[in-house]
C-alpha cells in the first residue's frame, strides 16, 4: 500500500507497519518519450493531444483520485 496519502481511505485505523520493500520510491505520471511534455501544466496545455484524458489503472484506484 501507498502510505500515508494514496491508499488511506482504504485502511482501517489499525495498520502494523513492517519492513520497506523499497525506499525513496515516487507515485507520478508518465508521458512516452516521443512526447515533449515535463510537468502535469504542460500535459494540460496539450490535452487535445490525448482527447483530455490520462489513461491508468482502474478509476477507482488511490492513484487515479489522486489525480483527479
């Protein structure tokens, strides 16, 4: 799980916290290369390009009401 932001209106109050299993990781959006966009503004400058939408996992996933 993404915590403490992404996936905390999935968890109940009691949460056990163990070991990472990776360190200093991000969530963030990403664009192919062939695409000259760096930063969410300049995606939403462009959207016309992607018909106004950001393709993800299942709309109803932590990370996609994030990006909302």
């Amino acid at each position: 799980m993404w915590l403490p932001s992404t996936d905390k209106s999935y968890v109940e109050d009691k949460i056990v916290q163990h070991e990472a299993w990776y360190e200093d990781t991000t969530i963030g959006l990403a664009v192919p290369e062939y695409v000259d966009i760096d930063s969410i503004a300049n995606l939403n400058d462009h959207k016309e390009k992607f018909n106004g939408q950001i393709v993800g996992i299942d709309p109803g996933a932590s990370i996609m009401k994030a990006t909302e």
